[in-house]
C-alpha cells in the first residue's frame, strides 16, 4: 500500500535518488555525470530542515521504498546549513562548476510571496511512472498546504513537459503566465516555461 508522508531524515536517501533518477538530464547538467555525487549533493541539500522539523518535502512510499516525492517552498535555511552545503560543493564540483551550477540554480529558483505555498522536485521513480503518483502527490501537496494556512498553490513547468502539465491540470491548476529565457535555453535546453496556480478557496475543499 502506498502512503503519502513528510519525509523524515532515514528517506533522504530515497528522495535523492528518486530526483536523480526522474531529473537525470538536469542532474547532469547541474552536478555533473556521477549519479552517487550527484545523490550525494541532493540529499546534503535536504537534511538540514528536515532535521529541524520541516514537514514540507512530501514522499510516496511504500514498504521502506520512496516512489515520489516534491517538496513545498519556502524552505528556510539556516546560515550554518548554507556553509556545509557550499563547503561540500566546493568539494565535490570544484569552485568553477560550483559557481556554475550555483547560477543555473538561481535562475531555477522561485520566491513565494504572502500565502502561496510553491511546489518544486516533483519527481516519481521511473518505475512507477503512469501509476498515478504524481497524481497522488499533488493531492497531498494540496491538503498540506491547506493544513498549512496558505491559500494558493503555484509551480513553474516547463512547456515540453506534456505530461506533467497534464497531471497538473487534472489537479486543478491553471496556467497563469508564461516565461521565455535564452539562458535557461542555454542551460537546460528548455526555453519556454509555465507558471500554473491553484487558488485553494472554501469551494475547492
């Protein structure tokens, strides 16, 4: 049976190693070829909030395995947690490569404003992709964020991705703007990107 949770510390592992697997391409991108660096690098990035209780990086799992996870932003970081993650990327990507991908993350990135919970790393092993857990995910994500206080939910995607903007769409969200970006062109192959929004009124609960 398949249960949707927050992660703890003992799936960090899992999550890693469901991005690296889903996102491979812009793993490679970001963080080089090796896929144990690369789960090394992923699960640094999580441990330190999750440690501290943060409720926010969801997973799929089923008997010990993690099938899917996606996280909610914002995820804070504390200034201690910043200096080790920098520290081990300076170790395994050198300061060029990390200077590099510290750039194609910050075009990645997204600041929530007031209420709106932003879903990022939505990922499902391939195994068990078409399975419905994305689906599944999203309508997790969903009652968290209601749980949570906020009022919106948002995501960007990009356009090539058929079949997420499919899942998310069944999810309720809509597209709201679009993006056009050379330099993501440039780094992820992808120009053209999406942001969709799913108002969480009285009447979708």
């Amino acid at each position: 049976m398949i249960r949707m949770r927050s992660a703890r510390t003992v799936d960090l592992p899992g999550v890693a190693a469901v991005l690296q697997d889903a996102f491979s391409d812009k793993m490679r991108v970001l963080f080089g070829s090796q896929p144990a660096r690369v789960r090394r690098l992923l699960e640094a990035l999580y441990t330190g909030p999750v440690e501290r209780g943060y409720d926010g990086v969801l997973i799929a799992e089923q008997d010990g395995r993690v099938l899917g996870t996606l996280t909610i932003e914002p995820m804070h970081f504390t200034a201690q947690e910043r200096r080790a993650f920098e520290s081990l990327a300076f170790q395994e990507l050198g300061m060029l490569r990390m200077l590099r991908t510290s750039f194609l993350l910050w075009l990645l990135a997204h600041d929530p404003g007031p209420g709106e919970a932003y879903i990022s790393d939505v990922g499902v092993a391939s195994d068990c992709q078409d399975q419905g857990v994305g689906q599944r995910l999203m309508d997790y994500a969903e009652q968290w964020a209601r749980s949570h206080d906020y009022t919106r939910l948002t995501l960007w995607v990009a356009g090539t991705n058929a079949r997420a903007i499919h899942v998310y769409q069944k999810s309720g969200f809509a597209i709201v703007d679009n993006k056009s970006s050379w330099l993501l062109r440039f780094g992820f192959g992808i120009r053209h990107w999406h942001f969709m929004e799913k108002v969480l009124s009285d009447e979708n609960f």
